[in-house]
C-alpha cells in the first residue's frame, strides 16, 4: 500500500494523489479530512474525483509507538469487506511524524446528524421506511461482524455513516473500530481494555462491571440506536461519572430502571454475579423502581412487531437478548414496509424526500491539521447562513497546530470516521485548494452547529456528552 | 476471526516453495548489488518521507570497486540468521511468559518481513524485538516498548524506530492465524472423535502438548509460508500421534474430511502432511561457528567500518555493537 519510495520532498508521494477539501473531523486520537483522489493519478482510474475520508491517527502515548487504536482499526478492517461496513481503501504513514492515515470511502451522512436534521431543522418523525432500512442493514452489517467473532464496541449514531449521493445512496456504513476487536479465545479478559461503548448505549452487563462480555454488547446499543430513530432522542441519556476507573455507573443504570423497571436474579440469573450488583447493594438493590413502559417512551403499540424487537435487544439478560442473526429474521422486517436498500429514499411515491444536509468541511487546515495563521475571511462569505445561534469566531484551539486539540472539551462529540466534524468554514486555506463546497450552489445549513454541541449548550442543552474513552 | 477461507492470510501470504526461493534470492541480490556499488548495505532513510534510498558511497569506496573485502550473505547465510533469530523470537516470548499466540504471530511476522527484505538491509535483531512488539499490540497483550526493551536489556528505541517499516512490510495484513488453536479444535474433535473416557483424556493431554511442541519447532522452518494452519496442526499431530499412538489417525483424517469440505482428497491431504513432517526433519539449527561467521560478514556488510578501525563511524554504531554482543554473542558463547 503506496507511500512510494521515492520523493525527497516535504509532501511525501502518496499525498500528492489526494486533493485535499478541509477537516471533518477532530478526536482524541487524530483528524480526518475530506480529500478527493486527484484525476491525474493512476489509481484515480475509474473512481475519478472520489471522494476518501482521511483519518490521521496520532502516535499513542508518549513514546510508544503506533496507537493500539489505529492498530485494531487497520487490522479488522483489511480483513472484513461488506456493505455495511465501512471499506478501508489504503493506508499511508507519514514519516516526518511518524503518523497513519487512512483512507475510507466518503460518506456523506452519518446517523447521529439524520436525527439531529429531523429533531432540530425538521421537527418531524423519521419515516417508517427509512428507520426501518437504517435498523435492518445496521443488523446486517452487524450480523456479518458478530459472525466473524468481531464486537464493535462503540455502537452510536455518530459511528453509523449513511452514503451521500452516488451509487451507494441511502447505503449505511459501520464506522470506527477502534474500539472493536475480536473475541475468539481471547488472550486476556476483554474488561481489560477498560471502559468501553459511550455511556448512553452501554449496556447494563457493562455497567455492572461484568469480566467477560459478549457480541449482546452491540446489541443493546442497536436497540438505544433503534428507539432514539423512532423517537429523535437518545433513549438512556445518564450523566456518566468520570474520573473513576470503575465502570459501575449509577446515573445511567437509574435512567434505564427508570424505563425498563428493576433486574431482578429471577430475569437475569447470572445478575447476582456482577461485581457492582454484589457491591452496591444500597444504591441498586435497595432501590425500587416504577417501571414506567418503554412503550410510552418510544410511542409503539405494545403488541406490535417494532415493540417486541426493541424490548427483545434491551433484554437485560446478555444471554436472553436478541442476536443480530434473529433480529434480522424478525416479524417486523417482513412487514410493510419492507427495509431497502437505499434507507433515504422511501420506495413509496408521493412520499416527501428529505434532503440531508451535507458535512460541513473546514477548509482552513492542512493535512497535518495545523491550521492557517494567514488573517482570517470575513465571515460572510464560507460562513453558515444567518439565523443560526451559532459562534463565528474560530475557535480558539483551531488556531493552532495539532497539540491544541488535546484541550478539547472533553464531552466533545467525535462523529463520523470516529471523529466529530469541528466548527469553522472560516480562515484561508493553506493548500491553495478550491473550495468544493459552499460555493457549487449546494445549501448547507449547518456548518458550525457542532461546536454548539461541544459543551457549550446553545442549541441543545443536555445533548452533549457523547463519548468518554478511557 | 473465524474465517480463515477469507482472509488475508490464506488470499496472499501462502506461497509455492518456489515463490519463496524467487524472493529471497531478489532480496539478496539486490543487496549484494548495493554493497558492490557503494561499499556497505546499510540503507539511508530520508527523514522527511521515510523514504528509503540506496547508501551513501564510502568516501574510500571508489578505489575499491571490484576489490572490496567486504562480502555479502549468501542466500544460505541468510538463512541461519534468520533461524537463528526465528529461536531468538521463541526464547524472548518465552522469558515474557507470552502466550504462545504471540511467538507464533511474531515470527510469522519476521518470516513475512524478511520476504521482502535481505538481513542485510534491516538488521535481524531489530525485526525481531520489533515483531514481538508489534505481535503484543495486535493480540491485544499490550506491553511497552520499554518494558520489552528493559526485560532483555535492548534499546527500545530501536523497537520503536523500526515499527512503521514492519507494519508497512506486512502490508499492514496483521492478523494471523497460528496453528496452536486449530490443534485445540481438533483435539476437542478427537475427543468425540475417540468418546474418550478418562484415560483416553489424559493421553488426548499429551497429544496436545506434544504437538504443540512440534508446531513451535515447525515455525522454525518455511512450512508456515507454504501451508495453511489447520495444515500445520494436523501435520503435528498426525507426527505427535505416531509417537503416542492415542488413535488410528488416518480413519480419523477419513471421519474428518468426511465431514467438511476440503480442497483436496485425503490422500493428497496425507502427501502435504508428510511434506511438512519433511520440511521439520530438515531443519537445521544454526551451530554456533556458523552463526558466529554469518554475524561478522553481516556486521561488516551493514558497517565496513568495523573492520577498517574507524573510529568515527564506531563511535556512531557503538550502541548497537554493544547491544548485539548481549544479544547474540552472549548466547553463542554460551
């Protein structure tokens, strides 16, 4: 995979194959960008101009070499090829900072911003066709992961990419598996890689501390995914109590018994097993909870097929929950109507197409993510259009090269390709790049709204809090 | 991952033995090449882009063109090292108390490596401490650079400098499949295979352990280059069983292939089994004179220095003289 020989120059060879767009994206262990394969370059053939995601990892800790991160991301990924799963097209290591980048397919959409479209710009429901087409390839990449011993997880909306425009439009795409590994005959418990999944999609197990756990793991986070489709809010919404290497988390557990009423050793024998249930006896087992109905929640019929595949992935037993094999073969996916394969497109006419709106693309940086000190455009031109309480300045870590990242909030949300898109179509761009967006005519209504989503709490109050990793 | 049919590894890391031969030859071809025309190998890395361009001609190089004293490995010289260094793999693992996934991972890692490269180039003591390395993260039994380096009083920067050349050198294919659990799934096969009762368990233990054995000394040769995992396990088992006599191996094989798909009939089957079972009889340990000659030539090829007394160029190299005197010559004059 081609960083070619040769080349003295600052721009080793296989950069000079990608045109580079701007960032989409910042997380805790790199950037990704938006590039497109240059024409002039023989691999462009056949897919010329195509758009690649470009994560850029970062070294590990201090001196240890390439993160395990990136390490678990290229392994699985060279190995697995499916619809759903998100296609690692190459890998390239920059020898100047001895960094990875990968190339993935583009993708236009992701769940966590399809939701986001239809809870803030729409006001309006998914429809049935779409949530259904997103639920069952979801399961379907899933199902094909599980089989080959894989568990993702790090199962949420922001993780789930969905195709733009194109061949494989309306195509979902599981992302991110740095988190991922494979649980055949591991070598050490998997609860040594510490906490894992997103506090809001983790499952009880998880959060009771459980040594071993398995593939249900994703599920569970597929049934939080499935509600907050139906409903536009993520289901379990617990404040996660940072600062502790325990993975009891009170908080969330209370948010789930809120809804789906107290475990109980006779629903969940192996219960009575799991560290924080036997240690905390007086915050969990005292307690009694109301269950309020997950069905009043999620405004499903409570005999209908949705219902009871939903409460089947939140099964509190891991062992009783449903696996993604049977969930695809459920009553509910042979029902009309009937999932497709472009999940944005309903099948039905006179059904309204939604429009989703595009990544916003930060065109001030380059590939290393450092950021252009040249004076910055006045905010008319790239900026969002009006009428959004967002911030215009650039915020301030953009200003400056790679290591400001590291003062992100830590609540940040990291979105597609495992990284969040962050704010700012502001500022010159270093490359001399033509701007791809913005200016082709193409609205794009949102470009700086996910800074609002970074602790600030301008739009959404309470919306925040995606990630934590430990 | 369970799918061995689809991997990575079956689809392009099994090769014919000629396919081998071919790219050791290239490898050390090429190498010798470099040392005839500018005098060592030792490659020079742009450290802008990493690129990797021949040597800087020795500033005395040009009157000895045609004349230099200074030798390349031979293709077999080549080999013992890389032997030598495959032993070095299990030794450093077993030290860690690794499991025994990991050792198999590195050293398939190393065998991969030097397909592409001559010892000559990348200096083998390097690679190795660099798969180990790169073999812990990938089975997710993390461990430092420097707890690695410090446990057999290595630079761990050197581990850490070659970890991108190796990865690139794989192709970035990193999982691999070892033959130690196909061994296990056939084991608990035989178990039904046999309904085994207790003392037919106990000696079912035995198999297990000795064919484990035998697979630690297989990866020691090209079988895990030429033939598949479950290849490799039936073949240590199969030689471990005539040794034990626990079962009748060969309706066992019938049973087996009776019950899934295979490639190739059972006779064909019997024919790579004993083919491998050649190739481990074949393996020759490197004896100490002989690793001895092939370590000096290869510390003159990477160093021509070395030989001419120069003090410049040893002050350089002196640390990574020192650490190869604890490394190899330690256990050589052991």
């Amino acid at each position: 995979m081609g960083d070619g020989r040769g080349g003295g120059s600052n721009r080793p060879a296989w950069l000079q194959q990608y045109e580079l767009v701007g960032k989409i994206g910042e997380g805790t262990y790199g950037l990704v960008f938006l590039a497109r394969l240059k024409p002039t370059h023989p691999q462009a053939a056949g897919r010329r101009g195509s758009p690649i995601a470009i994560k850029k990892f970062k070294q590990s800790k201090e001196g240890d070499g390439v993160s395990p991160t990136a390490i678990r991301e290229i392994m699985l990924l060279r190995e697995i090829n499916h619809e759903n799963v998100v296609k690692l097209v190459n890998v390239h290591i920059n020898h100047a900072d001895m960094s990875l980048y990968l190339a993935f397919d583009y993708a236009e959409h992701d769940l966590y911003e399809v939701i986001r479209h239809h809870r803030e710009k729409l006001n309006l429901s998914i429809n049935q066709y779409t949530v259904k087409s997103l639920l069952w390839q979801l399961l379907n990449g899933l199902n094909y992961l599980h089989s080959n011993w894989i568990i993702h997880r790090d199962l949420k909306p922001s993780n789930i990419l969905v195709m733009g425009e194109g061949e494989e439009h309306g195509i979902i795409k599981i992302a991110d598996f740095g988190l991922a590994r494979i649980y055949q005959a591991p070598l050490k418990p998997l609860s040594d890689n510490g906490v894992v999944v997103t506090i809001w999609y983790r499952a009880p197990e998880l959060l009771l501390g459980a040594k071993h756990y398995t593939s249900a793991v994703d599920m569970w986070a597929v049934g939080c995914i499935f509600a907050e489709l139906l409903t536009l809010k993520p289901l379990f919404q617990g404040v996660e109590a940072k600062a502790t290497p325990n993975p009891f988390q009170l908080d969330q557990l209370d948010k789930i018994f809120k809804v789906l009423g107290h475990p109980t050793v006779e629903k969940w024998p192996t219960l009575a097993n799991l560290p924080c249930w036997q240690n905390d006896q007086q915050h969990i087992q005292g307690h009694k909870y109301e269950n309020t109905g997950l069905h009043t929640i999620v405004h499903l019929p409570q005999k209908g097929p949705a219902f009871d595949l939903l409460s089947r992935m939140l099964e509190y037993d891991p062992r009783k929950r449903i696996t993604a094999a049977q969930a695809l073969e459920h009553e509910y996916f042979r029902m009309d109507p009937l999932p497709g394969r472009n999940a944005l497109v309903p099948s039905q006419p006179g059904e309204k197409i939604v429009t989703y709106p595009v990544r916003p693309v930060d065109t001030s940086t380059d590939f290393e993510g450092t950021t252009s000190l040249q004076p910055t455009q006045p905010p008319s031109g790239n900026g969002p259009p009006g009428g959004q309480p967002v911030p215009r300045q650039i915020p301030r870590q953009m200003q400056q090269p790679m290591g400001g990242m590291q003062r992100m909030p830590p609540g940040a949300n990291m979105g597609a390709f495992g990284a969040a898109p962050q704010a700012g179509m502001v500022g010159m761009n270093p490359g001399n790049i033509p701007m791809q967006r913005g200016a082709g005519g193409q609205s794009h209504p949102h470009q700086l709204r996910r800074k609002a989503d970074q602790g600030m709490g301008m739009q959404n109050p309470g919306y925040p809090q995606q990630k934590r990793r430990f | 991952m369970s799918d061995f049919q689809t991997s990575t590894h079956r689809e392009r890391w099994i090769f014919q033995p000629q396919d081998l031969v071919n790219k050791w030859t290239t490898a050390n071809r090429r190498s010798a090449e470099i040392l005839a025309q500018y005098g060592t190998t030792r490659l020079k890395v742009d450290p802008v882009d990493g690129s990797i361009s021949n040597p800087e001609p020795l500033p005395d190089h040009g009157t000895l063109v045609g004349s230099s004293s200074v030798k390349p490995l031979s293709c077999e010289e080549e080999q013992v090292m890389r032997i030598f260094y495959e032993q070095k793999i299990q030794e450093v693992c077993r030290a860690f108390k690794f499991p025994h996934k990991i050792q198999a991972t590195a050293i398939i890692y190393f065998k991969r490596f030097y397909l592409q490269w001559s010892v000559m180039e990348h200096h083998p003591k390097h690679i190795m401490l660099t798969c180990v390395y790169a073999s812990c993260k990938v089975e997710e039994n993390h461990v430092s650079a420097e707890e690695l380096g410090k446990g057999i009083q290595q630079d761990h920067q050197i581990i850490l400098n070659n970890e991108m050349i190796v990865l690139k050198s794989l192709d970035f294919d990193l999982i691999v499949y070892a033959p130690y659990r196909s061994i296990e799934g056939f084991i608990d096969d035989m178990d039904d295979f046999c309904r085994a009762g207790n003392g037919a368990h106990q000696r079912l233990k035995d198999l297990h352990q000795t064919a484990n054995s035998e697979v630690d000394t297989m990866m020691l040769t090209d079988a895990p280059l030429l033939y598949t995992p479950g290849q490799l396990a039936l073949a240590a088992l199969y030689k471990s069983n005539s040794a034990l006599s626990v079962l009748d191996f060969e309706r066992y094989l019938e049973s087996v292939f009776s019950r899934q798909h295979f490639d190739c009939p059972v006779e064909q089957f019997i024919q790579i089994i004993s083919s491998i079972n050649h190739l481990v009889s074949q393996l020759q340990l490197p004896g100490t004179k002989e690793m001895r000659h092939a370590d000096r030539k290869l510390k003159h090829c990477l160093d021509p220095s070395s030989s001419s007394h120069d003090d410049h160029k040893k002050k350089e190299k002196k640390s990574k003289h020192k650490s190869k005197r604890t490394a190899s010559d330690a256990q050589l004059n052991s």
